[in-house]
C-alpha cells in the first residue's frame, strides 16, 4: 500500500507535465525533447521504488535463522536515465540499504 501512495504523486505530476505539453505549440523535435526530459525523473523515481520494493520482500522473505542484518548504510543508485549530460544520474534514497550475514 505505501507503494502505490508513493507512486501515485510521480504519475500525475507526469500526467500533469504531459497535459501542459500537449497544449503548447512546439515542433516535433521540440516536442520530442520536451517529452524525453518529462520521462527522465519519472523513470528515475519510479525505478527507485521498485528497487526498494524489491530489497524489502527478499529482506522479508530470507530465512532469518540463516541470515542475520549485519548493518545499514544509505545508497545510491546509478541509473542509464542521464539529465547531467553525461547519460548517466546518481539517485540518493532516504532509506538505508540493508546488507545480510551468514549467521
């Protein structure tokens, strides 16, 4: 449930930004880049909350009385959705990264 919470706000301020460009008057390689720099911080987000989804099930899901939580650290997450310029973002998440130990 607090997924879809999180993910709700990114898809309508996406909604949103589409809506704004579909009133504008651009040409199409106007369009196009407007379009590819309304995708990039979605994407962004929207891969950060499935990859935190996802490290919370297996953290979930792991057989406890095989492997203990060693330490929690935060993380960052390089993704292939530029916006520096250099094709490359370093997304930074609130949530510490968990990392489990042979007990």
């Amino acid at each position: 449930m607090d997924f879809f919470r999180r993910l709700l706000p990114i898809l309508l301020l996406f909604l949103s930004k589409m809506l704004h460009l579909s009133r504008r008057n651009f040409t199409f390689s106007q369009l196009e880049e407007q379009v590819a720099d309304a995708t990039r911080w979605p994407a962004r987000e929207v891969m950060a909350l499935l990859l935190e989804q996802i490290d919370i099930e297996l953290m979930e899901a792991r057989d406890t009385r095989k492997w203990r939580l060693g330490y929690a650290k935060t993380r960052s997450i390089l993704t292939l959705f530029g916006g520096n310029g250099i094709g490359g973002a370093s997304i930074e998440t609130p949530r510490p990264a968990r990392r489990l130990f042979p007990r």
